[in-house]
C-alpha cells in the first residue's frame, strides 16, 4: 500500500464518517468512497462496517489500524525532520487553531504577513483534540486544559467560560433558574471532550438541547440569536450586546490558550519567528482577556 492509501484508511477510522472523512481530505464524498473501496479490494476483506451510525473498524480494519499508525508516525517524523533544518524565513507554515481563536488571531496574522511576506501562513481551523489537530500542523494556538506532553510550548494565557444568554431569550422566559428546563446549545457527539460539553453530562445530563454544533463561532452565533443558553468563552461574549452573562466564570470550564509545536521543528526559521510573534501578540491581548475573565 502507498501513503496516499493510509492517510484515506486513517481519515475514515478517526472520524467514523466517510463524509467527515471526505472534508477532511479535500475530496468529494464519491472519490473517498471509491477510494477506500478500492483499499479493501487490494486487502480482499472488509476495513469496515457500514452501519447507519457511521463506519466502525472490522477485526481485520482494527489489525491494520495498528500498523497505520506506525506508518503515519514514521512518515511524519521524516517530514518534520526535513522541515526542521530548513531555516529560511520562506514557505508553508502549517497552523492549527480554532474559529473562536482566530478571532483574536487575525489581525495579528495581517502584521505577519506584511513583517514576513514570504511565509505563507495555512491557518488550519479545527475543532478536534490538539492530539489530532497537530497530525499536518507545525504549530498549533488551541485552547485546551490538556496539551500532549509530546508537544513543546507554552501557555500563554487562561481562558474563562461562562454560561449566556440573549436577551430576546430571557424576555420570554420567567423562571431563568430552573436550568434543567431551559433550551440549550450543545456540542456534536464528535465535541464531547470539550470541558463545556463534559460539565453538560455531569451537571444536566437530562436539560433539553434543542440544537448541537461543532464550533465555537456557530455556538456563539446560535445563543445571540435566542436558540437557548450555553457556556461560551468571556473573552468573546461579553463583547456581544445582544447576550447576558447569567453567572462568574464557572472554574471547571477555565482552559489554557496554548502554543504548541514539535520538538523536531521548533528551531526551523519560520516556525521560530512564528512563535515569538504570537507569543507577543497575545501578550498585548492579556488585558483584553483578563478583562473578560481570563487570566
């Protein structure tokens, strides 16, 4: 088998959906599906089973899942150990982040690329693990309370949550206390390792939510409309008039804002001027953070 044919196997095993797996590839759905039939013909056995929850690992797909892995560790070892003796400030640079963290990104990203015009900056936006998200990424501006250990890096500041809603929500509703009986925006089952969506299962497992997204601008975007309440980064929320802070910072949802690269390419010129400049960028945003929660 070639690489090409493991990057599709992994897509599919990790996301469980050949449409997920299709998005995060960059091909149509009907290349993915060809594709991974064509793997399964080369191997004369089912990788997966096709069930209406989405594709899950046969005995023969988790054996080679095993084996995949190594392969892709090994590939992307050798590609970091290339990248990393390259030490012009010139090429590709790799960064994962999120929607919501790009917001305090972008006009930063502007300076970037006007001081270093030679660098061309892939802004990476994912709402997966940092685990997951660094697989093509150099570096990575997450928030998360649990960096790998195998990443080098650095946090940078302390990012609060706090439980919103609009006020056109709250106008119609009498008894805001009762939570349990409110309307809620949650995360997508593939989100559930996000603190919020964690609290949700140990504080209301049984609170009606009546819409589910994958990302932190859409969740924003749906509490200001009046969909129903959810926790939202400070940071970002209180600066929207059209939503109501229903209560402090709630401590368990406190998450880190990390800087994070691989040890192997952590000195190779664009990454090491990346760094720095981040770094300073969100320093200049402390205020703006602490002012709204964080710390």
């Amino acid at each position: 088998m070639n690489w090409d044919d493991i990057r599709y196997f992994l897509a599919v095993a990790d996301t469980g959906s050949l449409n997920d797996a299709a998005r995060e590839l960059g091909v149509n759905y009907s290349t993915a599906s060809r594709r991974l039939n064509a793997i399964e013909e080369e191997f004369g056995s089912r990788l997966f089973e096709r069930l209406a929850t989405g594709y899950k690992l046969t005995a023969v797909g988790a054996e080679m899942l095993e084996s995949a892995r190594r392969m892709e560790a090994q590939f992307v070892l050798l590609s970091r150990r290339v990248r990393g003796r390259d030490a012009r400030l010139a090429g590709a640079l790799r960064v994962a982040t999120t929607d919501a963290v790009a917001t305090i990104l972008m006009p930063e990203l502007a300076v970037f690329t006007r001081r270093y015009p030679e660098i061309e900056v892939d802004l990476l936006s994912t709402p997966a693990p940092t685990e997951l998200a660094m697989r093509e990424a150099e570096v990575a501006l997450l928030a998360t309370d649990r960096p790998p250990e195998r990443l080098v890096g650095r946090r940078l500041a302390r990012l609060s949550s706090a439980l919103y809603a609009s006020r056109g929500y709250l106008a119609e509703r009498a008894d805001i206390e009762d939570l349990a009986a409110q309307a809620w925006v949650g995360w997508e089952q593939e989100m559930q390792h996000i603190p919020a969506a964690r609290w949700m299962r140990a504080h209301l497992p049984e609170a009606r939510c009546v819409l589910r997204v994958r990302t932190g601008t859409a969740l924003l975007a749906a509490v200001s409309a009046g969909v129903g309440l959810a926790h939202l980064l400070c940071f970002l929320a209180d600066g929207d008039p059209s939503l109501q802070r229903l209560g402090p910072p709630e401590p368990a949802l406190e998450t880190g804002l990390w800087l994070l690269t691989h040890e192997d390419v952590r000195d190779t010129g664009r990454v090491r001027v990346f760094l720095d400049f981040v770094a300073e960028a969100i320093g200049r945003q402390r205020a703006r953070l602490v002012a709204n929660g964080g710390a």
